[in-house]
C-alpha cells in the first residue's frame, strides 16, 4: 500500500498520527524506531501530541534500527543523542524502555526483540535503497549484526558531522528477518532524492540490491512518501 501526499510535511504528519492512533490504542507498543533527517518532523510532531494532547509513551518500548560503531558516548551524531534530542528528552518513555543496538551485544538486543516482538516498525529509505543499514547485498536472512556502510551512505551523512571528522566505516543494525518480523511496517520517504530507490523497491524485482525490496515479502507494509519521493512511480 502507497500513500501519497501533497508534501513532505504531510506524509510526516500522517506518519505521526499512524503512530499515535495505533499508541492509542495499545499504550504498551512496542516501537522499531529510525533516525535521520525524514525523521525529524515526525518525532517534532509526536512529541506536539505528547504536550497537547496527553499522547503517552509510559508503556511503550522501542528499539532503534541502528547505530553507528566507534563513537564516544554522547557524541552529536550518534543516534543515541539524535534519539535524546529529538525524541526521548521531550516524552514520558522511561529511560529503561528504550533500546539502542550496541555493536557488542546483537545477540543480547535479538533476544530482547524476540522476547515482545516489534508491534510497529518505522524506516526511512537510503538513496540505495538501504533500511536500517542493511546495503545492497545484504541477505534477507540477515539480524543484527555490524556491517560496513557503502561509500554513498558515508557520503549522505557527512552532513551530520562535524567538517573534517571522517563517517565511522561501520554500523550495527537490525538485519532484513529483525524489520521484517515486525507485525507492522511503516516507511517514510521524502524528497526527489529517494524516487529512484522507493521506485526499485516497489515495481522492480524483490533483490538485495535493493533491500527496501524485501518489504514486499511482508503482508503489513504501508509506504508513506511525498509527491517528489513518489515521481518515478508508476
Ligand atoms: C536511520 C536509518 C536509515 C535512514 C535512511 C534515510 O535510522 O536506518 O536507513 O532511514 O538512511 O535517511 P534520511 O532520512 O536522513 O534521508
């Protein structure tokens, strides 16, 4: 399923409400979280709804997709502290209830998703075509796990580091079988620059060279994306 909005604030928003209907009606969610700049807006809208309407994350639990591998503790580009900043330092969710994959533990962060599972799972898309930070390549069987970012994501993310600092060369994420083994998919893409990938990932064929293609193997997934992500659809 396709939603197509007007623009990119909108598909933002609708994802918010997704998120927030679906908070409502089962107040101990358990939320597969992304990062990144898509993201922005919707977590800016949740925590909106979280002061004026009541919105509550008390019994939620999350589990982000992925992390970058080597920074100090606390550093701003981490997605721990873009998780703080945008996010966990604004809600009610108790710090306890909040999981960042850490490269040292996959086995232990697998289990503890395999213990509740993962209600509803948020991604972004990579102009490659990645979710999480599984690259071209990855295998569908794939779970947490440290992997080696490709050049172009290096590239696309130098933005968020400081001139001069070097993009750490790998990451841990969840694995294409984590995210598809959420009961529920929602992915957001924004912006011209993902028309190519979300057109492979929805009408060309299901491969890892594309791995937002293997959401097609999930019976739940709703893509949420703008009239600019969406131009090369058919
Ligand atoms: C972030 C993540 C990535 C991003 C993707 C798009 O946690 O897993 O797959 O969703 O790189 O990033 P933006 O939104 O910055 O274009």
């Amino acid at each position: 399923v396709c939603d197509v909005r007007p623009d990119r604030q909108s598909a933002e928003t609708e994802l918010a409400a997704r998120i927030a209907a679906q908070l409502r009606l089962r107040p101990d969610l358990v939320l597969g979280l992304a990062t990144g700049n898509s993201m922005i807006g919707v977590y800016r809208a949740l925590v909106g709804m979280h002061r004026k309407d009541g919105l509550s994350f008390a019994k939620a639990t999350s589990f982000n997709l992925d992390e970058y591998c080597g920074l100090p503790v606390g550093h701003p580009a981490s997605f721990a502290a873009y998780m703080r900043e945008h996010f966990f330092a604004h809600v009610d969710m108790p710090p306890g209830s909040a999981h960042l994959p850490d490269e040292n533990g996959c086995a232990d962060f697998e289990a503890a998703i395999a213990k509740t599972g993962i209600d509803l799972q948020i991604l972004g898309i990579g102009r490659n075509g990645h979710i999480g930070f599984n690259e071209p390549g990855a295998p569908v069987t794939s779970r947490t796990r440290v992997v080696e970012l490709a050049a172009a994501t290096r590239a696309a993310n130098e933005r968020d580091f400081p001139a001069g600092e070097a993009v750490p060369t790998h990451a841990v994420t969840m694995g294409i079988a984590t995210i598809l083994s959420a009961r529920t998919i929602l992915l957001l893409a924004t912006g011209a620059a993902k028309a190519e990938a979300l057109a492979g990932a929805l009408e060309g064929p299901v491969t890892p060279q594309n791995p937002a293609s293997f959401l097609r193997l999930h019976a739940d997934v709703t893509v949420i994306c703008d009239r600019d992500a969406a131009r090369l659809l058919s």
